[in-house]
C-alpha cells in the first residue's frame, strides 16, 4: 500500500568527521561478477535530500548504504564540489546521520544524528564546521528532534519536537539520582490506552494523543513551542525576512476522521504570550508543501482539489496569498499530472516541481504569470530529489535504467553528473536492455510497460517472463535503474514492469479507473500484455511468473485468482481479507471514503474481496511478508497461506521477523531477492529439486 502515508523517523548515530584516508571505509564488499546478483544489489548506495550550499559551490546529501557486517543499514553524509572535483565524506562510514542543512552563511552544516548507545538515545540537532573538526551537539531535547531549519539570518532554528510523554513531565526538576531509582524500578511495561479514532500506524505503532509541534530555538537554554492543539505539525518553513513560519497541519474537526490538511502561517516573534494562526488555504482537499515566494507575498503548495478521490485525484500545484486573503490560484490544472516537491526560482518568477509523467519523474518548471510550464531534465531520466542554489544552479539526484542514482548539476539548461556512486559495483556487470512497450489493455485503452531482456537475449526464441508489478496501487514504473528488472533478467528472464489502470502518470482518469474496482481493470491489463508477448513470441506461455510488493502482490492474488496460465507466483505484503483489515491495519478512513463502512455498504467490499476466490486459484504461489507489518498486517499473509496450504496447492509462507512494511535488514533484503528467484526457477523455469541442489533441466 501506498507508504508516502506514512511518517516514518528513524533514530540515528552520529560521530565525528572522517579523512579522505578514511572515505573508503564505506565500500561494500562484494564479490565481482559479470551480471547482476542479490549481493550486490543488496550493496548498492542510494544518494537522498540534496542540499546547495549559499554560494552554490558544493552540495551536501546523503549516502545510504548496508552494512553486511553489522547487517543494518547507514546514512553517511557527503559533500561534493559542483564541478564534480571534489568529494568529501563530512560523517563516519560507520555511523549514521540524516537532514544535512546549510547555515545560511555556508560556515556550517546542521544535521540530525545521535551518539552513545541504548535503546532510549534520541535524535538531536549537531553542528559540524565546514572546514572539519569534531560535530557539536546543538539541542538537548529529552524526547528528541525529529525535524529543523535554519532561519534566514542562521541565528535560529525551528524545530519539530513531539510532546513529552507525562512521566517525562513530572521528572523535569528531580534529581538524577531519583530519575535513575525510577527508571531501574519499572520492569514492567504498562497497558496501552487508546481513544483516537486513527489508533495505529506501521512503523509507529498504537498511536496516543502525544503530538508533534513547533519550537523555536536560539542555541540557548528550552526551545520555545509556538503551535500546540491535538493536532500534528509539519512541513515548516521561515518566510524571508524571518518573521513568520509557514506550516502544515490538519485542523478541520477530528484529524483522523478527514484528510483535510491545510497550510498555516504563525508569527516567529519571540516570547509571545499569544500566536494566533493565520489560515493560508481553505480548499476541502489536501493542502502540503508550502514554499515562500522571494518576497514573502504568496506561498505555493501542492493541493488536492476533489478529497473524494483519495490517492487518485491529481495533486496540482497552486499558489495563495501569504495572508490568506484572496482565492487560491492553481498553475498545473491543464497538466493531468501528479505533482510534487516544490520551490520557487531565485527570482520567484518560477515555480518548479517534479512530476509523475508516462514513467518519468522529470524536473518541470511553471511560470507564475503567463502559467507556461517549461521542462528542465531527459524524460528517460526518474529524479528523486533536487535542490535551487544560487544563480540558478539545481542539484539533482537522478537515474536511468542502466545508471543508479547519482547527484547531477543542472546549470544554464545543461546537466552535469558529478558523482558516481556505484561505478566500482557494476564495472563489467552486464545489464538488461530496457524498451518501452505499449499495447490495448482494459476497454481497449493503451497500457505500458517497460520490458527488461537478459544481455545476451536471442530474439529467435521465447524466454520465461517474470511480470513484475508495482505497489501504491497509485504509483508508477519508471525510468529510474530497477533492482527487480536488471536482477530477473540476469537469471535469463524477461522481466516486464507494467503500469496498469490505477498507475500514476497517465492522467487523472487511468488513476481513477481503479477506485472501488481493485483487480479488474489491472488484471485485464496484465493480461493483455500476457497475451501480446507470448503472440509474439517473445515469452514462453507456459513459463510465465507474477510477483509483487504491497499493491504487487494484491494484484498478483487478483491475477492468480482469475486466471491459471501463470506457472508460478510470489505474494509479498498484500492484503487478502479486505472486511478482516477494517481496525486492524491504518488505513481505516481510505477505506470508509473508497468502500463505504464494512458493516454497511457489504456488497462494495466483497465484490473486490480475493479471500472469496481463493478456491479457484491453481498457481504455485509464495506467500512473504513482515511480521511488525501494519500497513498491510500479516494476517493477510497467513490467511492465504492457510487456504491454499489447505487445498493442496503448493505454497510457502515467509515471515521476516522484527520487520515492518519495508524490509531493513540487508540479510533479509538479500533474502528476499533469493527467495523470488529460487520460487520463479522451481515452477516457471521448471527446475527440479534434486540430491538437495537446484539443477536446470
């Protein structure tokens, strides 16, 4: 299911600054091959939250990368001369750190870690020299920092801290000895007492009233909170001149019983006694991401316009007045796209965005005035992130089908790769050539897909094919370097990654058509282009696999229940038991706005439910999951491994110990990657089982 829903803050460990003696320390050990394999997939770094610091010189992110050793992962933080000559380590290789941000007078570089050990360490805020020397611990908050930024003039920061727990309360002022005597006396945990309708989130865990608020802080003694209610607080952001804070927040009645997210502006004055908010936008929808224009007049935002359409509706971008007078204006209603991650031009004329296009996610750009929207990155390029630095230079992370994610520099139209992450790894790997592929799938209505070939593939044959189907169910294949693609086709598979109706990228209306209607227009999609590769002998019809993750692996149960000409199949965290999921996963209001109440509107549920055609299902079929999953909880797992188990079929079941929604530990990642394979090369390959040794036929 779709996991932008999901706030998720990991607790981070931080230690000092590293040499360029000790840059290499972070190189995976992998043993070379010629092809792709799970070790080294498993290896690969991924670059994240690049920052351009005020003279537009460097660029600072994130690495994250697995340490096999210590088999967890770790986020180290880098900084890179935009010319692409220099490369410098600013965090050990065998410590975490996350959220690099520049002071505005470029001295330094804020960031969010912890240091020591135990498990009751929280994050907090350090400062590190840009030119080296030990990180200093710049906030002291017992319950942690999960977010800041830096004001304008770097004098302050606002942070985003979530409210004590009571007992933290009530040991503010006793000694340490006392706090010590308490802490070793409870040896029992307590009951946990809930009365929100939103009661769970994975990840989280039993949600109480304890909220996440804003703080201001000046290096000096306690941050000062200047939001408070029962409501959550995000997305902040300083206007220009410093005065005010612009934020997000849901406001409208209950919070867990809406998605009515709205944008508001509070005063960074110090020692208020009072700070009444301003409400910036009043649309119904969901309002997030706000940004101010240079002159602090209006903010842009990310809007949904028609709730009623949850995760299909089609984000646009909009701008409001910063006082809230006046009505919204949006800029991207004409594009049909879904939009995201906004910022303003140097000189606010533009406004720039990403977006989730035909299987792209380039780097786009809208005038505020005349409204002409403008691209600025290859359309066989993904971005994941980017960043406006000064004179117009942007930094980028992005990817392509044979070259991970790397930072890229975008200056006066032209782009610039500066770092190479994963050169060492796939040097001599042989990768899979990648085609676009579009045929008539559900009412007729053209579908694509992208088509990995093994490296040496004969066309005079046809080939076993693994479909591969992506999550959300509103979310996109694309253009970026794909695990599952390059991995399945260095097994001598052909791998095709469809984006079937509900997919992203296609418009409003492709996304819509699966609303209340899961498994009927993506299945028949599927199968279409089942039907077109096997016709053109492209695949081998009775070789055929499907598997998937979250929504990949619902519509892999709608598939194997609908159709026996798939060979072999892996279910990986989906749902099976829709009416059983109500109160037990966290996505109690998505279903009550999508199906109605369970208890009322049956016939709604049960008509998508696959629990009730697990009797037709024939396909040997892998059941995997995360035991700690709450977005989809593993019940559902269990459920269908129960059925098919109790008629016969083949069928395993994998439960991940410890593990939520997203798989963390690298040894299990490598597992999974393993499992797939071993599954699809048992009964769609045909291998046999024999003397204990898996043997091709």
């Amino acid at each position: 299911m779709k996991a932008s829903m999901i706030a998720i803050t990991v607790a981070l460990a931080m230690t000092s600054t590293v040499s360029f003696a000790d840059a290499s320390a972070d190189e995976a050990k992998v043993e070379k091959s010629d092809h792709i394999t799970a070790d080294l997939l498993v290896a690969m770094k991924r670059p994240s939250d690049v920052q351009v610091s005020p003279d537009g010189n460097w660029v600072a992110y994130v690495v994250r990368r697995n340490d096999m050793d210590k088999d967890e992962g770790k986020s180290q933080i880098w900084m890179s001369s935009t010319d692409g000559k220099h490369h410098i380590p600013l965090t050990a290789a065998y410590a975490n750190a996350s959220s690099p941000r520049w002071n505005p007078d470029g001295s330094s570089i804020a960031f969010i870690g912890t240091r020591g050990e135990g498990e009751d360490l929280k994050s907090q805020v350090w400062l590190l020299d840009r030119r080296g020397g030990e990180a200093q611990q710049h906030t002291d908050v017992k319950q942690g920092v999960s977010g800041f930024t830096w004001s304008p003039d770097g004098s302050r920061m606002l942070l985003a801290i979530k409210d004590p727990k009571p007992e933290d309360k009530e040991e503010e002022g006793k000694d340490k000895d006392t706090k010590a005597k308490k802490a070793k006396g409870k040896d029992s945990p307590e009951p946990y007492v809930i009365d929100r309708l939103q009661f769970k989130q994975d990840y989280v865990g039993y949600l109480d009233r304890l909220r996440t608020h804003l703080y201001l802080f000046d290096g000096e003694g306690k941050p000062e909170q200047i939001t408070s209610g029962d409501y959550d607080d995000s997305d902040p952001v300083w206007s220009p001149d410093g005065t005010q804070i612009a934020f997000y927040s849901k406001r409208d009645g209950d919070p867990d019983a809406n998605n009515n997210g709205d944008i508001w502006v509070v005063s960074a004055d110090k020692g208020l006694k009072d700070r009444p908010l301003t409400q910036v936008t009043k649309n119904k929808g969901n309002d997030h991401s706000p940004v101010w224009s240079p002159d602090g007049k209006m903010i842009a935002y990310v809007t949904s316009t028609e709730p009623e359409k949850l995760w299909y509706d089609a984000d646009m971008l909009a701008v409001s007045s910063a006082d809230g007078s006046g009505d919204a204006r949006i800029l991207t209603a004409e594009l049909d796209r879904i939009v995201y991650q906004p910022e303003f031009s140097e000189n606010g004329k533009d406004i720039y965005f990403l977006m989730e296009d035909g299987g792209a996610a380039p780097l786009m750009s809208v005038n505020v005035k005349s409204g002409k929207i403008k691209s600025h990155s290859s359309a066989e390029h993904t971005l994941w992130g980017y960043d406006i630095g000064a004179k117009g230079t942007i930094a980028t992370i992005q990817s392509s089908h044979h070259v991970p994610g790397n930072i890229h520099i975008i200056e006066k139209g032209k782009t610039k790769q500066i770092t190479a992450l994963n050169k060492e790894l796939l040097d001599g790997v042989k990768l899979a050539k990648v085609e676009r592929l579009k045929v008539p799938g559900w009412n007729g209505e053209m579908v694509e897909s992208f088509v990995y070939y093994p490296a040496d593939y004969d066309a005079s044959k046809p080939y076993p094919t693994i479909f591969h189907l992506h999550g959300g169910p509103t979310a996109q294949h694309d253009t970026s370097f794909d695990s599952w693609g390059q991995f399945y086709a260095a097994q001598g598979y052909i791998t095709v990654m469809p984006n079937p109706h509900g997919s992203t990228g296609y418009g409003e209306a492709f996304t819509y058509s699966l609303n209340a209607n899961w498994g009927v227009p993506d299945t028949a999609d599927v199968e279409a282009i089942a039907d077109h590769l096997v016709e053109a002998g492209i695949s081998d019809g009775d070789k055929l696999g499907v598997g998937g993750w979250s929504y990949g692996g619902i519509l892999t149960n709608y598939v194997i229940t609908n159709t026996e000409r798939f060979a072999g199949a892996v279910s990986g965290a989906s749902e099976v038991n829709l009416r059983a999921n109500y109160g037990h996963d966290h996505y109690q209001h998505f279903w009550e706005v999508e199906l109605g109440l369970p208890w009322e509107n049956v016939e709604a549920w049960e008509r998508i439910n696959m629990f009730n055609d697990l009797g037709k299902v024939t396909t040997p079929t892998l059941v995997i999951g995360g035991q700690l999953d709450w977005n989809v909880p593993i019940q559902n797992s269990e459920q269908m491994y129960q059925v098919l188990k109790r008629r016969g079929i083949d069928t395993q079941l994998v439960v991940y110990p410890g593990e939520h929604h997203g798989i963390s530990r690298p040894s299990f990642q490598k597992d999974v990657f393993l499992r797939y394979q071993d599954w699809f090369d048992k009964y769609v390959r045909k291998i046999k089982d024999k003397n204990e040794k898996l043997k091709v036929e």
